[in-house]
C-alpha cells in the first residue's frame, strides 16, 4: 500500500472521529453500531476509489452523509445513489433506482420508459381523459450503445400512481427537458459527466426528479431533490450562456409534509 494511500486512509478516519460527524452518524443509524461500522468500511472504500482520488475526503464524507439521510444505498451495483467527481469535489447523485425507492416510500408506484424515434408513442390527453399508446420497437432500439441513445432518445415517459387514492398520471419529459434539468448543453461535452457511465439511466432520473418535483412530496422526496440539484444547478451555470435556462422551473418544490 502506497504512503499516498495510507495517508488518505488516515484523513478520512480522521474525519470519521470528528464529533459532529459522529454524532449525525448516531442520529442516522439509530445508534446500530453495526450499520454504522458497514456504512463506514463502504464510505473508506469509496473514498479510495480511483476516480475519487482527487477529491477533497470531507466532500466524499458530506456526500455520504447526504444519502445516508435519505437511506439510499452507496453500493454502486445496486444503483439507487452514486458518488461522483465533480471539479475538486465529490458530489452526491442520485440513480433512478433510488428516485423509483424514494417514490415507493412516499407512498407513489412510478414506471419511467425512455422513448426512441424508432417507437410508436402516442400520449393524447383530453382534460381528465389520458390515453398512451406505446409500442417499443426493440428489434431497431440499441440502447446499449451510448451515440445512439444520443441521437434517438425523444424522451422518457413517467407513469405514477397514487397507492391511496389509485390515481394514475402519465407525464413525457422529452430529450431537451432532460437536457436542460440535467445542466447538459446539447452543443458542448462538459468537464465531467455522470452520463458518459451511466447515460440512459441519469437521463430517467432527471427525468423522474422533474415529474415529482412537480407533485405533491414527502419531506424526504423534496430533500432529495434538493441535494440533487445542487450537482445540476452547477452544471448549468457552467453553460448557462448556450442555454436559456429558468432556473425556478428546475427547482420549485411544493412540499407535504408525510405522516
């Protein structure tokens, strides 16, 4: 192990001793001191991942923190939260995964369908009266690969349903919504981008975010939104004079308090 490694190591058990961070450590995991020792042995070796080796260690620990308290998982295989870099930062993102979790917690079932040019896809809405026809088109669809989901994504459709009252609401947030939400100028490739990893999955949760964030929310839902526009909203400052972007489209939350 190299001295750079062990050093790095040290910086991050350090922080981990930091009373204020082991107190919201108690308070997250409701003193369960084995979840809090997992938590950290997943926290040391994300912290020693290669593409985080350049972030500051009390960035990747707040980052953390941050997704702890909405409950999602760091595991990157499970896909609910990820840990990214961001400039000299590491910044919190969420996967869609977590958006479909957070979601079922708050009490909405939600299907999220990315929609291709080569799909048959027809949303008519008449007032109160909705009707989707959606005809995939997977001997054409190749969404493996990421140019292709580049030129052909038209969009994602969210379906959510009230497990209360079974409402069911059907919501199509097309490609350059996405885009914009996402800080991500279709002129230009950014510094860094979560996408190039992870395309066809970031792009549905953006567009999941969106969509909820344009319900009522639980109070967790609307802290997760706003942790994770902090990433986005960075992001369209850096294009901000390609875009004409309103800002308070991306962030307005309307929060309900659950019970």
């Amino acid at each position: 192990m190299s001295n750079a490694i062990i050093e790095r190591k040290n910086q991050i058990v350090g922080l981990l001793s930091n009373p204020d961070v082991t107190n919201r450590l108690v308070s997250l995991f409701s003193k369960d001191e084995n979840k809090a020792e997992k938590f950290k042995a997943t926290l040391m070796n994300i912290a020693l991942d290669q593409t985080l080796l350049q972030c500051t260690p009390a960035s990747i620990i707040k980052s953390a923190l941050q997704l702890a308290e909405l409950e999602l998982p760091l595991s990157k295989g499970l896909g609910q939260a990820y840990i990214v870099k961001y400039k000299a930062d590491a910044e919190s993102v969420i996967g869609y995964k977590g958006w479909l979790a957070l979601a079922e917690r708050g009490g909405k079932s939600v299907k999220s369908k990315p929609v291709f040019k080569c799909d048959v896809f027809i949303l008519e809405d008449n007032g109160f009266d909705e009707t989707v026809t959606f005809k995939p088109n997977y001997d054409e669809r190749k969404d493996f690969e990421p140019d292709w989901v580049e030129k052909n994504l038209k969009g994602v459709l969210i379906s959510i349903k009230d497990n209360n009252t079974k409402t069911i609401t059907n919501n199509f947030v097309s490609f350059g919504k996405i885009k914009q939400i996402a800080g991500k100028s279709p002129a230009r490739n950014s510094k860094f981008s979560p996408y190039v990893d992870w395309g066809l999955e970031m792009y549905q949760a953006k567009a999941l975010k969106y969509v909820l964030s344009k319900t009522p929310m639980t109070e967790q839902i609307a802290k997760a939104v706003e942790i994770d526009n902090k990433l986005d909203i960075e992001r369209i400052q850096e294009v901000k004079t390609e875009n004409t972007i309103n800002l308070e489209d991306l962030i307005e939350v309307e929060i309900e308090k659950g019970e």
